[in-house]
C-alpha cells in the first residue's frame, strides 16, 4: 500500500511537471536562450517585430541591438515607422520616438547592467530616414554619449540651429560626421559652433539641398576644422570661389567629393540665386592644391 502511494505521488510530480511545460510560454523561455535565437535575425526584424512580443523579448532584443559585446553604435530609425503600425502626426511619432530611445538607454533591464556603463561607450549614432529626430531626443541622446566618435544624420529637418548647438557641445570627439538638413539652414555660426567642439573633426560630409558653398561658408570650413582630411558635398551649390579658398587653406585636406551638386556660375548672397548648372569634372580642373585628390560625381539624382 505504501509503495503504491510513493507511486501516486511521483505520477503526480511527473504529471504536474509536464503540465506546467506545456502551459509555460514564449515569453517564459530563459533569456539567454531568446538571446541565442534572437542573435540569428536580422536588425530590422528584432526592432520593428521581434521587440513589440512581451518584454522578456523586447529586453532580449535589445540585448542583442545595443547591450552585448563590443557593440558600440546606435542606430535608430530602421523601420521605424512599420514599427508604430499605423499612420501618424509628427508630434505623435517624437513622443514614441522619445519613449523608445529612453526604454533603450535608461534602467538596469540588460543583467542588471546600469545602462549609464553602456551609454559612455557609445561611439556611432547613426539616425535614419524613419526616426522622428527632434531636438530633445538629439540632446538626450547627447547628454547620456560623450565617447561619441561618428554622426550620421541622414534627415535632420526637425533639429533646429539651437538645438543642435545644445546637443554637441556634449561631444567632443567627433571624427566623422554627416549632416544632413537642419531647420533654419547650415549657416557660418552653425559650422563655427562645430569648429569649437570637433576640433578633432576629419571627415565631414554635407547632404543638404542647396546648401550652397560660397566665399563665406568655405572661410568658416577652413578656419573651423583644421584637421579635416575629407570633405564630401551631395546635392550641394557649389561656388569655384568657395571652394578654392578651403582647398588652399585646409592644410590636411586631402580628398574632395562632390555628387549630384550644382555649380554656381554666378554667386550671389541668396542660396537660391545666381546662375549654375550641373557641376561636371572639369569644372574643377584648376584648383590650386595639388595634393588635394577631386572627385566629382554627376549621376541622375538632379532635381
């Protein structure tokens, strides 16, 4: 009878056992496992779909994104707006926006990791297209990243003069960057702000409709980034005279690329003045450096 009963109850540890491996959920799954299956998808995949399951997912996602390893870049903005699933003002898509970016960088989700240990070694920021950049994301961001090495702004239409100034004061570093539309336009007070925080600035990259390279904007280029090796101008205005002085006065400057730009025949004051036409090579075949490689790019990107 004894026997039978020591029986009875281990069917019943057996029995309740498997019940509660069958009743257990995804979400339950032990995290480095997640991280493991996780760690096989794509980027995009882990944030736009994998990251909105539960939050045992969401926090493996991110391990895999931004937490782990020598991972030293963040990129937000890939799909984006596939994420929030559905249409939405602009207002409405910053405050989502401003919602991740805290739910990536702040609290102690990653094994109890302080996020502030991970924020300090950030070295790339990359933001895309589909991410709502807006002033006070960018100085969040700027605040939490002094290590910061590399920007990319591929659309900065929200970011204003001010706010942009207020952001980069916090890095110091800065080696690479590309601009890309800033509210209010990219003026010599903008480019001497730059000057005064990226004195270690080597490569710069302008991708800004009509921003337009005259006498004015090429002093404040020259003047503010001694160290500039690259310079890379994509749907720009170009103006010889502009271009001439920063070739002659940026003593390091070794590589110039200009694609898709327009060159102005006659410069004005106004960024949208004066006669131009297509830059082509050989409207560049007299600039004075001769150490100074020249790259000149026309493709069909015109509009």
């Amino acid at each position: 009878m004894a026997m039978a009963n020591c029986t009875d109850i281990e069917d019943g540890r057996r029995n309740t056992q498997k019940e509660e491996t069958q009743t257990r959920g995804w979400n339950k799954l032990n995290h480095d496992i997640l991280v493991k299956i996780f760690r096989k998808l794509r980027d995009e995949h882990l944030l736009v779909d994998v990251s909105m399951v539960c939050c045992s997912w969401e926090i493996a996602c991110w391990d895999v994104l931004f937490w782990e390893g020598d991972c030293h870049q963040l990129e937000l903005g890939l799909g984006y707006k596939k994420r929030l699933g559905r249409p939405m003002d602009y207002s409405e898509m910053e405050i989502r926006g401003m919602r991740l970016v805290k739910n990536i960088m702040e609290g102690d989700k990653a094994y109890a990791t302080p996020m502030n240990s991970w924020a300090h070694s950030l070295l790339c920021l990359l933001l895309d297209n589909d991410f709502p950049v807006s002033d006070r994301i960018l100085l969040y961001i700027a605040e939490r990243t002094p290590q910061m090495r590399t920007i990319i702004f591929s659309r900065s239409q929200r970011i204003a003069r001010r706010g942009f100034s207020r952001a980069i004061i916090h890095w110091k570093h800065i080696q690479y960057a590309i601009l890309g539309p800033i509210a209010g336009g990219c003026n010599q007070n903008i480019l001497k702000e730059m000057g005064k925080n990226w004195n270690m600035l080597q490569h710069l990259c302008f991708h800004i409709d009509d921003f337009m390279v005259d006498e004015h904007i090429a002093i404040a280029i020259g003047k503010s980034f001694p160290r500039l090796q690259t310079l890379e101008f994509f749907h720009c205005c170009i103006g010889q005279v502009g271009i001439a002085i920063f070739v002659g006065n940026c003593g390091e400057l070794r590589r110039v690329k200009i694609e898709c730009c327009w060159l102005l025949e006659a410069e004005t004051s106004s960024s949208k003045g004066g006669l131009r036409k297509k830059a082509e090579p050989r409207d560049f075949v007299e600039w004075p450096n001769d150490l100074v490689q020249v790259r000149v790019l026309i493709g069909d990107s015109y509009r």
